[in-house]
C-alpha cells in the first residue's frame, strides 16, 4: 500500500484562485504458489485512486480556435483504477517443453471521459465528465514443444482481448449563447457556473465503444548442427460496435506468413535468409463496388464581369456545373445511346447507370463569410463521422513529427552541409536543386 499527499494551488487571471488537496493511494497485492519445481502459479492485483488533473477542473475555456471550444469541470469526481494479472507457468527441464498462459483484466470505476457537442452558434465544444465504468479482458497462452525425439519443435500463441469504453454525446445543438454575456463568444464572457449547473440537464447520448480482438501465431522450426529452419504464419482480427448508431466496423484481419533459413557453412560462414508476405482484409472496400457521394459547389455571383464578347463565361461554367449532377442523376441507358446512331461496338463504353448521389451547394457570392460557412460544414462532418467510428478526426501526430523533421532539415536548406549530409538521398536532391536555383 502507498499513498501520496498532493497539494495544488492554481491563479488564473480573471478567475477565481483554485486550491486542492488530496490524497491518492495505491494497493498492490502478489500471490505466488509453486505446484512443483517445474510449475507455478502468480497473481497480482494492481489499484490506484487517481484524481482529475487541474486543467480538467478549472472552468477557464480554452478558445484558441474558435470553433473547437474546449472547458474543464469543477465537479468532476476522481476515478480509481483496477489492474488484475495471473500467470501459469510450466516447464519441462528434460524434453524443453514450455506453456504459458494468464489471465488479465481491468476495471476502471467513474472514469473521466469526453462530452462533445454543437452549440448553434456552429462551434464544437467539449468538456471532461464522470462516464460509466470502463473494462477491458484478455487471455493468452503460448506452447512450446519439441516434437517427438526429431529435430522439430512447434511454437503456438494465442490472445484474445476485449475491452468496453464510453463517451457522451450531443443529441442536438445546443444554444450556447445565453452562456456568454453580450455577443462576443471570448473566454471571459463565459458564464462557466451557468454552464456547468445547466450540464446534466442537457440532452447527451450515451456512446458505448466495445472492441474484439484475436490474434494466433505458429512456428514450426527444424534445426541441427549446420542449418535452422523455420516456417510459420500468424494472424490477427479486429472489430468494434458503437451504440450510439447501432453501427460496427469492418472485422480487420491481418495476415503474414514466413520463412527463414540460418545456415553455417564448412569454415564458419553463415548464410541467412528470410522471407514474408502479408494481406489484409476488410480495410477497404475494392473498387467499384460502393457509392461515394461527391459535393458540387457554385456561386450565382462573381466577384468581376465574366464577359468574352457577348458570352457570359460563367453561365458556361455554371452549365457544366447543372450538367454533371444531372448525368451522374439519370445516367444514360444503352438504347439512349444506339438512339444516337453509335456503332454497337461502342455502346457499352457510352453507357451510364444513373443513381449517383449528389450535393449541390449554391450559393449567392463566395464571400469571406460564406469561405468559412463551407470551411464549418465541412470540419463539421469530420467530426461527425469521426464520433461515429470512434477515430480521433483531429489527431496531430503525424504533424508533430513533421514539425521534428523540419527542424532537422530546415537548416541544410540554409547551407549548412553537415545537416545536408545527414538526410537521406532524396531529401539531399531536392535541397540541391533548391539552392541551385534560388534566386536571393
């Protein structure tokens, strides 16, 4: 058992001061029994109280982007954390044989989830709350085992896991406003007391995640004095429900199947060699077999005269533009086309189903309001339809590290050889000819 006293004093400008005392505390316990000298038993228990961190308590809004709104929870509860494990261990000191198997699992009671909606105003909000217990299981057990008295043995590991988390949210937009003094939607005009003891009237929906996975691999391995052989494949299956639309992704299968070969030769020269080839499935769907919707965007107004003599440009433009979801609409059906006087031979290639979805968005004038209108609905949906697959649509890893290379490579492009010289050749390529070509 430990337990550690922690102390927070925060002061914001604007806000309240905000103090905190508390007390977290973590049991452990082991229990270890010996069957016989080739076999044991283990098993632990990990515990921990854990208290909400002092940015998801304090009420301050964090608005840098203005339509991501994102505020903490004074009354938020602390959380505590269960861990089991449990081992079987088995070995054979006279034939090799080995087995291991264990048993684990967690539970994490009033866990501080997400809370995410729109507010009419057309911004995102979010806000940590206390969600429903979260759990995860998994089992696994791995064999390894000569065969016979050959020079074959076999290697087996088998998992399966499953785990169930929560998040909430919003059934509809919410108005925002009457949460912030005047019309400016800064974050000292928000009324966060206000907000915060109108939160749990508001109407959430609650999103239960629940994943599956599985995940076999076997070996089978020859060896002697001179050579190892082995030859194996593994495989593993993923999917996952959510019930806030009664939706489930793809079951995902990841395959690979190898070989390999470790030889020593006559004067201690060793030769290997290995191989593997992976598939997928249910990452994607083949092409041609699913309707994509596609977006048309047109404005009636343009921002200067579109005249070529007596033609108006844009209403050619704007034909077009009518033109193609009418054809991707109706299409055009193979006695359309003979009706034209086509040689039969190039019918098929002139013929179109019809019945492609479409969006229209038409607008008056493309002005900078109506720009971040688009640029709304559009960050909108990603948001949307990241809830629904349970993705994070705002993820930023994969800029992090870009923003790491860069600072790696952005002084080789300022003549510095030495960092030239530490990219790869591709990068030394492009910074070549960019300093062959600069004009200062």
């Amino acid at each position: 058992m430990s337990a550690n006293p922690t102390d927070t004093h925060n002061e914001t400008t604007g806000f309240d001061t905000y103090d905190n005392h508390v007390l977290n505390w973590a049991p452990q316990a082991m229990l270890w029994y010996d069957i016989d000298d080739n076999t044991n038993v283990r098993g632990f228990y990990f515990g921990r109280s854990q208290q909400p961190s002092v940015s998801q308590l304090m009420r301050v809004p964090d608005n840098t982007n203005p339509l991501s709104v994102s505020f903490g929870n004074m009354y938020l509860e602390p959380y505590f954390n269960h861990s089991f494990r449990s081992d079987f261990r088995h070995t054979n000191k006279k034939n090799f044989l080995s087995v291991n198997a264990g048993l684990d699992g967690g539970i994490v009671k009033n866990p501080i989830v997400n809370a995410q909606w729109y507010g009419t105003n057309g911004a995102q909000y979010s806000i940590p709350v206390n969600g429903k217990d979260s759990y995860n299981g998994s089992f696994r057990i791995m064999l390894n085992s000569p065969i016979a008295k050959s020079n074959f043995s076999v290697f087996l590991m088998s998992r399966a896991s499953y785990s169930k988390s929560s998040s909430y949210v919003g059934s509809s937009s919410f108005d925002m406003g009457k949460y912030y003094e005047g019309d400016n939607y800064d974050a000292e005009n928000f009324l966060a007391d206000k907000f915060l003891e109108d939160f749990h009237s508001l109407d959430f929906t609650l999103n239960n995640l629940q994943t599956v996975g599985l995940m076999e691999r076997l070996r089978l391995t020859y060896r002697n004095d001179v050579v190892e052989l082995t030859a194996g494949g593994r495989t593993r299956m993923s999917k996952s429900w959510y019930t806030i639309a009664n939706q489930s992704t793809n079951m995902t299968w990841s395959n690979q199947v190898s070989a390999s070969m470790n030889w020593t030769v006559p004067g201690g020269l060793g030769i290997v060699a290995d191989g593997n080839y992976n598939w997928y499935n249910g990452y994607t769907t083949d092409q041609g077999t699913q309707l994509i919707p596609a977006d048309f965007i047109a404005f009636v107004n343009t921002p200067n005269p579109t005249k070529d003599g007596d033609q108006d440009v844009h209403e050619l433009f704007l034909g077009n533009y009518f033109a193609q979801t009418k054809a991707l609409a109706f299409g055009k059906t193979a006695d359309e086309v003979r009706a034209e006087g086509t040689p039969e031979e190039i019918v098929p290639a002139r013929v179109f189903t019809g019945n492609r979805p479409t969006t229209s968005i038409f607008g008056v004038a493309l002005t900078p309001f109506a720009l971040g209108e688009l640029i709304a609905l559009y960050e909108h949906i990603t948001f949307v339809e990241g809830t629904v697959w349970g993705l994070d649509s705002y993820d930023q890893w994969g800029v992090e590290l870009g923003k790491q290379l860069a600072k790696q490579i952005t002084p080789a492009i300022s003549q510095d050889d030495e960092a030239l010289a530490a990219q790869d050749a591709s990068t030394q390529s492009l910074i070549q000819f960019y300093r062959a070509n600069r004009k200062f």
